[in-house]
C-alpha cells in the first residue's frame, strides 16, 4: 500500500498507520474481515470489524481514485495538452470532485457555444473583455472581429459570442466551482412542488406540494421520499440558492471595476450562472445528497437487519408452523427438532364449527404425535385470530404459542432456494416451514430469503444497489461468523457465508457430507474437492463439529491454536477435556507463559474465554411473547391503552410497533423516551418487546400513534400523525 495512501485512512478512520499497513497486507493476502477481526488481533492491533471494512473500502475508493487520475492524464498526453503544471495540479489534488474540476475545461465534450465561439475567432475579444480596462469599448473592440464568413454577422454577435466564452471560462474555473460548490452544500434548499393534474393520484407525497427544506439539514428519508415522489412524476423538485447568492460571488470575484466591459463580464456572469454553473451545482449537489441519504439508508436498514438476524433462537425444538389464513385456510407444517419436514396439513380455524372443531382435533393430535415443544404462527392476515384459537385449546400439557414475523416467507416459498429444498412441496407448505424455522433459528432461516424483502429498511429499492448489497453482504457475514455454523446441519445458504467460503465451496461441502456422511472433525474439511488451504485457514474456526475427534472442533478455538491449548493442559497435568470441564484448572493457566512470535494476549484471551464457553452463541436467550387479549382489529384500540408489542422496524424519525392488529402503529422519536432522543436505534432494536400507550388513531387511514412515554402524548404525538408518517 502506497505510504500516502495509508496516512490518509489513518486520519479518516482515527488510526494509526501500522495498522493500516497490517490490516491492508491481511487483506490483500486473501484475508476476509470476520477471520482478521477475531484471529489476527495482533497484526491488526485488535481492530474490529467495522474498522477492517473501513480500511477495505477506502483503500478500494483510492486505487479507484489514482486509476481516475492516471486515465485523465493519459487522455491529455494523448491530446498533447498536459504541461508540467498541470501534471503537477493533477498530482496534488486529493478528492474526486477536485480532480474532475482541474479536467473539466479539457474533457472532450459535445460543441457548445463557447466552443463555437472560439472556431470563429472571438476568444482574443473574449480576453479584452474580461481585461476591463476602462478605456476600453468592448463594441468598439468587436467591429475587428466581424466575419461573416465565419458566422459574425455584425458587432452584436461578436459581443455574443465573447460573452459565451466568459461564461464557460467563468464556470469551469477550478477555484470557483470548489467555492461554489461549498455555497451549495451549506446554503443551497430544496424547493418541492406537486406537478400539474397530480394533485389526486400522487397523494401520498401531499406533504411536499409545497415544500421547502434546507439541502444541508434535509434528513434523508426526506430527501429519498421526495427523489421518489420527483422519479414517478408527482413532484418537481429543484435546488435553489437564495436570490442572487450566486451571481454576486462571481461579481465580487470578476468584476474589476465600472465600465462597459464590466457590465458585459457581469451579463456573462448572469448567463453563465444560470445557463451553465447553477445547473453543474445542482447536479453534483443533488448526487452528493443523495449519496448521503442513501448511506444513511443503508445503515437504518443493516442496524434494523442485525437485530433481526440475531434475534434469539427458540433452539432445536419439535415446532407446529402456522402459516394462518382465511378463505384457504391456514397452513400446518410439522418439524422435528433439526427443521425436517415432517408433516403438513390444512385447517380451517373460522368456519363453522364443524370445521373448527375438526381444526382443534387436528392440531391436538399433530401435536401429541410429533411430541410438538412450541407452536409458530405467522402475524400476517388472521395471525391474531389464528392465535387466539390455538391459545384456547385444552392442551394437555404447556405449549408456548409464538407469533413469528412473516416478512419474506412468501418469497423464500417461490425461490429456487425452497425449490430445491421442498420440490414436492406447494408453496404454501414451503411457506409454513419457513415460519417454524424461523422461531427455531431465525439467522439460519433469514440468509435464505433476499435481505430487501425482509421488511426492516427505509427505501431499499430507491438506494444505490451496490453500496446496499456491499452493506448487507457485510453483515450477514459478520452475523453468520459471529454465531459459528454446524457444518453437519448448516444449508447452503448458511454455508456461504462462512468467511473463506462461496456458494461454490458451499456446495462442495454439502456433495462431500451426503457422499460421505457427516464431519468428524474439522481436519476432515481438507478432504472437500477445490477447499484449499486458504479456505480452510479462512473458515475453520468459524465452523463446529457437534461430536468432533478433537474436543475443541466444537468450540471457536482455531485449530492453528489447537498445539497451544494442548500445551495449557500438559503444563497442568491434564487433558484438553478436563480443561473445558474444570474452572479451577483454567484459572490456573498464565497465558503470558504461551505468548511467542505469533500469538500474543489478545488470542491468548480470546482462547481462555473461549475454553470457559466452548461454542457460545452470542445471541441472547430466548423469551415468549404475547399480544394483549381482546386486541385483535385498530376498532379495539382507545386513547390511553397500554400493550405489549414488538418492534417491527426502526427508523430515523421513529419506530414501528406490532400491538397484534394487522397495523404496525408509530411511535415518534418524540415518544420513544422521556429524555431527548436523536436516534431512535438508542432507545429500541428491531424485535424488542416493548410496552406502549395509544395515543391516537385514525382509522379511515388505518394509523395508529404510540408511544413509550411515562406521560404520553407529552411529545409530538400530531407530528408522528402528520409529518411522521410521509418520512415512512
């Protein structure tokens, strides 16, 4: 990595350069983030995942950014139009939008009237111009440059022509577009406006028919709500410095004096504002906020997302699904405690009571014969009613009733991921098993369904595709590896997540086990076709062996630490086993007595952490839920009432909660606590159980207003039913 390049991210990210430089050799080695974040703390100096990434991606913008710079520099060798000088601008600059500026007046671009100007010879009249020497007449100077063979008519046009060649001379000026640009970031607003015969099919952006906001200050769910309301053609949507802000600075920065060629810089400055600069602004602006807005999304949706992943697991458990329904009736799927498939069936828990009473017959006998630990039901349509009727049945023994969210089982049930899984299988049973697999192992379940159909983001489908993907593959990584994978039961979708892994090794691993029977250990990982040794050293601490030769392949010990674990126990006059077993004998390990060139305190720490709680999952335990009773529709709700719910989606402006009606209701940042709240991600994630008062509800457009309060209401309950709900 070049020295300067590794100054700059140690200055961004708050580190120091050997760490870079380690980091950035891991990387390049083919090292992954989780595997460096957990087993290279000493290269790295105990850096954590988020700084890795950072390192990562801003070493990539870099070398994105030199290869920009050497592209532009050959062009203009190429063209015979780079002199030292500029070679020498081109080498200092160090952001994109600076070296994009010294490029501009040279990028071969389309004719335009400067250019035209210039091919009937009036840049030399555009220069006495700009001189503005007072006893100088610019109409007196121009009657030289008349040709009509070359287009100049008359004196008017070559005033014309030099003024169009002051106004591009003016707006591709380096040092006033980069102060410009710092006028139209800090000053510049937004200004909304509902287009013509719109008014009624674009009602949902009403909020901004008549909208102004500053573009410095605009949040970013505001700026994607009103790019999306200008995208389907209800709003147009402009930026806008306050009047004359713009022209005055190129006056103040231009304009030399009083006199005739004074007043025509000034009437260039005016067109070449309006026609050429403001329009260029407004165009990076635009892209730059939206960049802005688009991280932010990415972020609001990867936080709400990792909460979702690592929502404790009910664990290997008999499960009954319930994927509920009306007029089809509602899905059973059976499970055994590994997710099989064990059996399914169809129910009808709301027609007459011949049908009901045979729904509870059926469900009492699935439930005794499969020896059923806890019943899952979907929250969708009927969810609620659906539980209820479980609820009520004579269980002969307790059964915990769950409601499991939903989102994205309908998509997992038509992709050829449950295809492969179930070919035999409707989609509506597919669907039911993915809602009890979900109880059970909610991360091993979710990896399988595209993260953007999962229902916890702001504007996923409005955002830069690629930074969403690159946010998202992030952190099902970091989750996956955080949590360990069995590799005996793990699907391929789990699998490829495994750091070192892909879905090619993935498969590989999966060919071997059906071929081959299960892992015994991880050393039997070599034996899988095309999974080298870098795959290996990359993904085997990532990945248990439930009944392993080794007593450590269960455990997130890596085995290149396996030797020192064994020396721990000869030192101690034991075994490995007896050191998991035995408290008394790990705290008699020095782990300063193991350190050598390569391993030092960090992993030292890292593997008697680990020998306390081989295989730990990180996730916390899990916890039964349930709704309030008699809360079924929005028509149940009243000012004042207090229920349990569920947190379905975090955002910036707030929070959404399931109370067990069918609507999420809203509490608005200013309900969330009774402190100031600046980021509703500090006060709740999503899937945390949360008690909440109504505060209002308006039912013809289905909205309910909550809030976490101990007086509610005290905020802006007006606001989460107004304003709050178009930034949704």
């Amino acid at each position: 990595m070049l020295v300067n390049h590794a100054r700059r991210i140690a200055n961004e990210l708050g580190i120091s350069i050997e760490q870079v430089e380690a980091t950035a050799a891991l990387l390049d080695d083919g090292g992954t983030v989780p595997f460096i974040a957990r087993y290279r703390k000493e290269r790295t100096g105990s850096l954590d995942e988020l700084a890795i990434q950072g390192i990562r991606d801003w070493k990539a913008r870099l070398i994105e950014f030199d290869a920009r710079r050497e592209s532009i520099r050959a062009s203009l060798i190429e063209r015979n139009l780079l002199s030292d000088e500029l070679s020498e601008k081109i080498s200092a600059v160090d952001s994109i939008a600076a070296l994009e500026d010294i490029y501009l007046p040279f990028r071969p671009k389309r004719r335009t009237r400067a250019m035209i100007a210039r091919e009937k010879g009036l840049e030399p009249l555009a220069d006495i111009i700009l001189l503005q020497a007072t006893d100088c007449d610019p109409r007196h100077a121009a009657g030289a440059y008349i040709s009509p063979d070359k287009g100049v008519e008359n004196i008017d046009d070559a005033i014309a022509g030099a003024r169009d060649i002051i106004a591009e001379s003016i707006s591709e000026n380096a040092d006033v577009r980069n102060e410009m640009r710092s006028i139209f970031m800090n000053e510049s607003f937004w200004v909304s406006a509902v287009a013509k015969g719109r008014e009624e099919d674009g009602a949902k952006f009403r909020d901004y028919f008549a909208w102004t906001e500053s573009v410095a200050k605009s949040p970013g769910h505001r700026v994607l709500a009103m790019l999306r309301g200008e995208s389907e053609g209800v709003l147009k949507l402009t930026v806008r410095l306050p009047e004359n802000r713009g022209p005055e600075l190129l006056r103040r920065r231009f304009i030399k004096g009083r006199g005739p060629s004074s007043d025509e810089v000034a009437t260039a400055i005016e067109d070449g504002f309006k026609r050429l600069l403001a329009p260029s602004m407004e165009t990076e602006i635009r892209h730059q906020i939206k960049i802005r807005a688009d991280e932010e999304a990415v972020r609001v949706f990867v936080s709400n997302l990792r909460e979702l992943l690592m929502a404790a697991p009910l664990g290997r458990k008999a499960v009954l699904a319930i994927d509920p329904g009306i007029r089809t009736g509602c899905k059973i799927a059976c499970l055994d405690a590994q997710g099989k498939l064990l059996d399914h069936t169809v129910i009808f828990t709301s027609g007459s009571e011949r049908q009901t009473a045979e729904a509870a017959k059926t469900l009492l006998a699935l439930a005794d014969r499969y020896s059923i630990e806890a019943i899952a039901v979907g929250n969708g349509t009927a969810g609620r009613e659906t539980e209820m009727f479980v609820r009520s049945l004579p269980w002969p023994r307790a059964i915990p009733v769950v409601p499991v969210n939903e989102s994205g089982a309908s998509i997992y049930s038509a992709s050829e991921v449950a295809r492969e899984e179930f070919p035999n299988e409707d989609l509506t049973v597919r669907g039911a098993v993915s809602i009890g697999r979900r109880l059970m192992d909610p991360l091993a379940e979710l990896v399988k369904i595209d993260p953007k159909s999962i229902g916890v983001g702001q504007y996923q489908h409005d955002v830069d595709q690629k930074l969403l993907k690159a946010g998202l593959d992030d952190l099902v990584s970091s989750c996956v590896n955080a949590v360990g994978v069995e590799v005996n039961t793990a699907s391929k979708q789990l699998l490829q997540y495994v750091s070192g892994l892909g879905p090619q090794q993935a498969k590989n691993i999966i060919a071997w086990r059906d071929e081959n029977g299960p892992f015994t250990s991880r050393s039997d990982l070599r034996k899988v076709p095309r999974l080298g040794p870098k795959a290996f050293e990359q993904a085997a601490g990532f990945l248990r062996v439930g009944v392993g030769t080794h007593p450590l392949d269960s455990s997130a010990v890596h085995p290149e630490s396996y030797a020192i674990v064994e020396s721990m126990a000869k030192d101690l006059g034991c075994v490995v086993r007896d050191l998991l077993a035995d408290e008394t004998l790990r705290a008699r390990v020095n782990p300063e007595r193991y350190i050598n060139d390569r391993v030092g305190l960090p992993t030292l720490n890292d593997i008697l952490d680990e020998l306390a709680r081989p295989g730990r999952d990180p996730r916390a335990a899990f916890e039964i839920f349930s709704f309030a009773d008699g809360v079924h529709a929005v028509s149940d709700l009243h000012p004042g009432q207090k229920l349990p719910g569920i947190v379905t989606n975090v955002t910036r402006f707030g929070a959404f909660v399931d109370v067990g009606v069918h609507q999420d209701g809203l509490v608005h940042v200013s309900e969330l606590a009774d402190r100031f709240v600046k980021e509703p991600s500090e006060v709740v994630k999503v899937g945390q159980h949360v008690s909440v008062s109504v505060i209002d509800i308006d039912a013809p457009r289905n909205r309910i207003s909550l809030s976490m309060r101990s007086m509610p209401g005290a905020g802006r309950a007006r606001k989460a039913l107004s304003s709050g709900w178009r930034e949704e």
